[in-house]
C-alpha cells in the first residue's frame, strides 16, 4: 500500500510473549511502541504520536477496555484506531460496541492479523483524508460566501493606543474603502482606523472602546474617504468576542449606506427648505409675519434690558408703482428696502416683511437708531432710479409691557402708521392711546352711516371755484360733512376711507349727487343760476355696472344739462381698475357729462396718459406738490404741467390754494381757475347760495368753459 513513511505502532499486552509476536509481524511497517498494561499504555500515548494501538482486552490492572474507554473521552487520542486482541469471543463484540475499530483472536494468525491491521489503517486514512476535504470544502464555501455578500466583513483588534489592527477580512471589505489590502497598508499601515473619514474618526473609536467596557454591541454610521475624495456613508456593527492579551478582538460587518444617508440628508435638508419657505417671505427672504411675530417675542425677551420700539413702514401708493413701472420695478423697491433692512438692523433687532409693501421692525428705543435705520431705508431706493416717486410712511409703538402680544404691538404701531397716512407734512408718527379712542370712533361711525343717512345728517357743503384771470366764480365742488349729533361736524376723511371699504360710499355718493341736483333745481327756480357743481365719484363706484345708467337717470329726473354736474375722479383710481374705469368714463363723457382728473400729480400719472384717459379738465392739488418740496420744485413741476395740460386743451384748476403768493405764481404760468383757502372755504348750502346771488354768475363761463 501507499504507506511510505514509517506509522507508529503501539501494542499493548501483559504476555510478553504476545508482544514479541506482535512486534515481529509488525516490525517492518511500523515503529512499534510496547506497553505491558493500561497505565502505562496511556502514558505512551501521552508522549508520543501513534496511529494505531493494538490492545489486549484481558490485563491485570487497567484492562483493555478502561483503555478504550479513557482514549475515547480524551479529544487527543479518540481518533486513533485501535485494534482489540482476544481469545474470548465474548469480548470482541463488547470491545467493538465500545468503540474498537476491529479484532484479532488470539492465538494469532499473521497473515490474517497484518491484513486486518492494514485495513483498519488503511479505512481510517482514508476517513481522515476524506474528512478533511470536506472540512477544506466547508471553509472555502464558508469564505466564497463571505467575499460574495455585500458588506464588508472583518475581525480587527483594538490596541491600546488606539489602533484597529486587521485580522480578518473579506473581499468586499476593501471594496468598501475602495482599495486593495497593499493600497491600504502602503497608506495606512496595519491601522484600519486611517480608512475612517477624519473627522468621525474620533467617534468610532469612541464607541469602540464604550463597546469594549461594557459589552454592548457597537452600531455607528461614519464616512469613509475613497482616494478620489469622495465620501461614502457607511453603517458598521461588531463586536467584541475575544480578548487577547487583554486587547478585545472584534467581529465587524460593514454595509454601505450611503444612498440611504443621502436621501436622510436630502430629507433634513428639504426639511429645513419647508422651515425656511414657512418663515420666509419668498421675494425678499425676509421673516414673514408669523416668523416676525415669534422672533420678536424671543428677541424682546432676550433682551428685556433696554427699551424697544417697533415700527411699520410702506410704500405709499405701491399699487400705483406697480401699475405704471411695472412689477418687476415694484419688486426691485421691495428688495432694495429688503437689502437695506439685512444690512442695517442685522444685529440691531429684528425684520421682516408682512406683507405686500408693509414691513416691521423691532429695534432698540432709540431715536438715533430709528432715524439711522429710516435713513438706510430710504437711501437704499436710489438703485431704483425712481426713488423720488416713493414715499415711505412710519408708525412707530413704543413697547411698554413685553408680555403683550407682538401683533397687538403691530396693530398700535400700525394706528400710528394710518394717522400720516396722506399726511403730506409728517411722515412718521408715534402711537398715542388717543389714537386707540380714535379706532373706537371709526367703528361706531362705520355702523352709524345707515342711520345717519335716514336721518339726514350728511350734507353737501360746497367750495367756489373761481376764474384766476378776473377773479369771477367759475364753479364748485360739493364736499360731503356729517353733522353728528354727538360729535358736532364731522370732516370726511374720518368716515369716507372705511364707507368705501363697506361699500356704503356708493350710497353716500348717490344721495350727495342727488342734494346737488336739488340745490341746483331751488336755485333754478329762485331765479339764481347755479354754476356747475362737481361731485367726487368714489373709485369704488366704477365697479357699479349701473353707474352710468343711474346718472343718467338722476339728470334726467331734474331734467339738468349733464355738463351742469361734473364728476371728479381721483387720479389714483386709475391705477386699481383702468380698463373699466376707462370705459365707463368714456360713456359718461358722451353722455355730456364733464370729467374732472382730482388730485392730479400726487400719484404718479405721466403728463402722456392724459392724452389717452377721456378727461376734460385736470385738478391740481397745492398741498401735494409743497409736501418736502421746495418753493422751487414746486414752480418747476407746476410750470411743467400747467403748459403741457394746455397744450391738450386741458383746464387746469390749482387746488387747496392759501396763500396769495402761490395764486400770484399760478396767475404767471397761465393757470385756469383756482380753489382754496386763500379764496373761500367749503361752506353750507345757504352761504353758498349766497355767494352765487352775489357774484352776478351767469351761464357765460360754462358756455367759455374748455372740453376737449
Ligand atoms: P378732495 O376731493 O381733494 O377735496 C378737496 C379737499 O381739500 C377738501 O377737503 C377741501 O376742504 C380741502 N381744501 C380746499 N381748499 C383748501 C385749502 O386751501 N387748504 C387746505 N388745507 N385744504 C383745502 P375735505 O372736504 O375734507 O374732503 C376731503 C376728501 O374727502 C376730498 O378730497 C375727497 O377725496 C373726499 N370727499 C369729500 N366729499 C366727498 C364725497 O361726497 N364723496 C366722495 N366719494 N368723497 C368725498
Ligand atoms: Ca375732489
Ligand atoms: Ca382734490
């Protein structure tokens, strides 16, 4: 047979005798090892490395089967075969249930005991060769297995000083870290850790060692540098299973998660876009109103040392900016205010926008502070280049008890705001508890106006317009006062702005139209002519597809001359609904009707739409023009418009006129009629009656009088 190195044999006897046969048949294959009893058997076997024993069962002492027995427990030596020999046939059964291999009988046959000896060893070689191949096989199974699994499997040491010192690995381990085991030792040395991204290095090895100390399984997303620089997210667990020399030893599995993390990150990430869109204004990035709100809260109460004030600001007239610059243009104002806030109350308090062109600031209660940041606001509007047609109004409330809400503090500032609003004088003011009582009074005129009309309380006053060339009355315009019971007279801008936001204007409107035809019929029949009267037309109105229908039928009820009751109509309405507006004016027009533009060069109409708006005579308003301009401004915008109002066969009538020197100036640019102070107040219908009956008025002038 194959067996070419020499086995070791050890034959166990107390028969000398027996041994020495055994020996001789033996010698030539084997080194044989004798033992003459259990014990001593053993002890061979303790010693020496044997591959097989031939045993005698029956021997004083440890017999043969106290050695099978004592081979078998023994993990070292229950693999070597063993071979019984025997007279007894009683014992070879016993000796194989007990786990001998074979038996021989005594008295020996040597031919039959070396060809049962052979193939004991012989099956047994075989058995071991072929265990260990399928021992080989499992472990190269077991290894493919782990190379073809996606993560990263490895078994590391963790060193005293700090270092992962690799055992071992699978194939996609390196994968992972995207480089071969030399790449990764030319780099790194045996120390794994360098493969973890710096910056979380730290960390693993933090909780690697938490891990060692108490036993508990480590479980850590980190990155990991690839050497084209890109990171990936991985996600790793182990733990440890054996120390040695004191160093634990872990088992590790790596997986990567870096699409995982990604989309976590884009997650938090859209997260934190959703917070900012919910608490930013999207044009301008300021806080919106809810955010000012809540960062105003923190803010004051983050600094409850020093006294603050919070102030609203807009634009004045913005839907007018918008309407003749264009949205965009309207957008750069809102980001260049925007600008000018981030750039200047930064660090000082706290911003944002509320909506459209109103804004909110929170600063400290000092005026130089205020004034610095109003500064930086207005200056900020010269990158527009239209600058000078933006009027910013302020309301400012000083805070006084922190734990009141922010927006009543607004709604204070904004009461404040509202009282300039249309002050051409005073562009700021400060909120005063008055101005709360005056809130309180407009909303009881607001639900008053119904009974008041019932009642007649309102009534038409009116204020002579007269030539400036001769000083002759020319006409007059009807201006609406409430003779309140309790409140004595009662001037319209206290209830007008909030009629129109009822819509009760429109009835308002209606009943001051249908006085003036009255007043002008009873002066008919008293035999004074009456010169024309005009009426406001509320913007409001236009929106009432009867208008044109319902004057119609008022100056047919008193069977007037249309051109006997002219309508004015503010310049701003345009703005809010042209296309509309313009219609129904152009109808109005033809229907005779004398349209007036009121309030002419306060917004921001161009001298050119006039020639496309159906109008016959324009009204300037003094008091806008003197708002924070020089005398000489003045004259240069009035001395523009009055010609070029000419030049369109336009009237010009120069309103809220004071003082004799600007009719002087009016006078030399060659201004029509005048209206004002300086000449007669509105007044009651009697006075006015009056006044006509002395002025010699006759029908001259409305003949003279330009229309297009
Ligand atoms: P408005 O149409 O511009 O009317 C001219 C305003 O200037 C009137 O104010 C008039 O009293 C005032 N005024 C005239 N001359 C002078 C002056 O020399 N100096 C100054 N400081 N003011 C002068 P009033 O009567 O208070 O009316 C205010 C506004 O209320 C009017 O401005 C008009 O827009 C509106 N309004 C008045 N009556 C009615 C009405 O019956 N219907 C509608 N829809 N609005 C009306
Ligand atoms: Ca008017
Ligand atoms: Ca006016």
């Amino acid at each position: 047979m194959m067996l070419e190195t020499l086995r070791t044999m050890l034959i166990v006897d107390d028969s000398k005798i027996d041994r020495t046969l055994l020996a001789n048949i033996f010698k030539d294959q084997y080194a044989i090892k004798q033992a003459c009893d259990g014990r001593e058997a053993l002890d061979v076997l303790h010693q020496t490395k044997v591959d097989i024993v031939v045993l005698d069962i029956s021997m004083t002492g440890m017999d043969g089967f106290a050695v099978i027995e004592a081979m078998r427990a023994d993990p070292a030596l229950s693999d070597i075969p063993i071979v019984v020999a025997t007279s007894e046939p009683a014992h070879e059964e016993a000796a194989l249930t007990d786990g001998a291999d074979d038996f021989i009988a005594k008295p020996f046959n040597p031919v039959v005991v070396k060809k049962r000896v052979e193939n004991i060893i012989v099956k047994h070689m075989l058995e071991r060769e072929r265990l260990q191949m399928a021992l080989q096989e499992t472990e190269l199974e077991l290894r493919s297995l782990a190379d073809s699994v996606p993560g990263g499997i490895c078994v590391f040491r963790l060193t005293g000083d700090g270092r992962l010192v690799l055992g071992y690995f699978n194939d996609s381990f390196y994968q992972l870290f995207g480089r071969t085991r030399a790449e990764t030792a030319a780099e790194f040395g045996d120390d794994i850790l360098q493969l973890v991204y710096k910056e979380d290095r730290k960390q693993v090895l933090a909780a690697l060692r938490t891990s060692a100390a108490t036993g508990e399984r480590f479980d850590t997303a980190f990155r990991v540098a690839l050497p084209d620089g890109s990171l990936r997210w991985v996600s790793a667990s182990a733990v440890e299973y054996k120390r040695v020399e004191d160093e634990p030893i872990f088992r590790s599995v790596i997986i990567d998660i870096t699409e995982s993390k990604e989309n976590e990150l884009l997650a938090q990430q859209r997260a934190k876009e959703l917070q900012h869109a919910a608490e930013h204004d999207h044009l301008t990035g300021l806080y919106n109103r809810t955010a000012f709100y809540r960062k105003t809260k923190e803010y004051l109460e983050q600094h409850s040392d020093i006294d603050h004030v919070i102030v609203l600001f807009d634009i004045e007239r913005f839907k007018i900016i918008n309407e003749l610059y264009g949205g965009d243009k309207g957008d750069e104002v809102l980001l260049a205010i925007a600008d000018a806030l981030s750039k200047h109350v930064d660090g000082v308090g706290v911003y944002g926008r509320m909506e459209n062109d109103h804004f909110a600031l929170c600063v400290p209660a000092d005026e130089r502070v205020v004034y610095s940041c109003m500064s930086s606001i207005e200056n900020s509007l010269a990158v527009t280049g239209i600058d000078r047609q933006i009027m910013l109004y302020y309301g400012v409330y000083q805070v006084v008890d922190r734990s009141m809400p922010v927006d009543i503090m607004c709604d204070r500032a904004n009461l404040a705001l509202r009282s300039v609003k249309g002050d051409y004088n005073k562009r700021y003011a400060l909120y005063d508890a008055s101005m709360h009582q005056s809130v309180l009074n407009e909303h009881e005129l607001r639900s008053e106006g119904d009974q008041a009309l019932k009642n007649r309380q309102f009534e038409a006053f009116l204020q002579p317009i007269f030539n400036l060339s001769d000083g002759s009355l020319a006409s007059a315009e009807a201006l609406v006062r409430w003779r309140h019971p309790e409140k004595g007279l009662v001037p319209p801008d206290q209830f007008i702005p909030f009629f129109e936001n009822s819509g009760f204007i429109v009835r308002l409107d209606s009943y001051i139209r249908e006085s003036v035809c009255e007043l002008i019929t009873n002066m008919g029949k008293q035999g004074i002519e009456c010169p024309p009267v005009s009426v406001n037309v509320s913007r409001l109105e236009f929106y009432d597809p009867k208008l044109c229908q319902n004057l119609r039928d008022l100056v047919n009820y008193y069977d007037l001359e249309p051109a006997r009751m002219r309508l004015e109509i503010t310049e701003s309405a345009y703005a809010d609904n042209a296309a509309q507006l313009l219609e129904a004016m152009d109808e109005l027009q033809g229907m005779g009707f004398v349209m007036l533009m009121d309030d002419f060069g306060a917004g921001f109409s161009s001298l050119s739409m006039l020639r496309d708006v159906p109008v016959d005579m324009i009204k300037l308003d003094m008091r806008f023009l003197s708002h924070g301009a020089t005398l000489d401004r003045e004259r240069g915008i009035l001395s523009a418009i009055v010609p070029m109002a000419k030049s369109l066969s336009l009237p010009v009538i120069a309103e809220g006129v004071e003082t004799a020197e600007q009719a002087e100036f009016l006078k030399s640019i060659g201004c029509d009629y005048v209206q004002g102070y300086h000449y007669a107040r509105p007044m009651p219908q009697d006075e006015f009656v009056e006044v006509v009956a002395r002025s010699g008025y006759t029908a001259r002038s409305l003949v003279s009088e330009g229309g297009r």
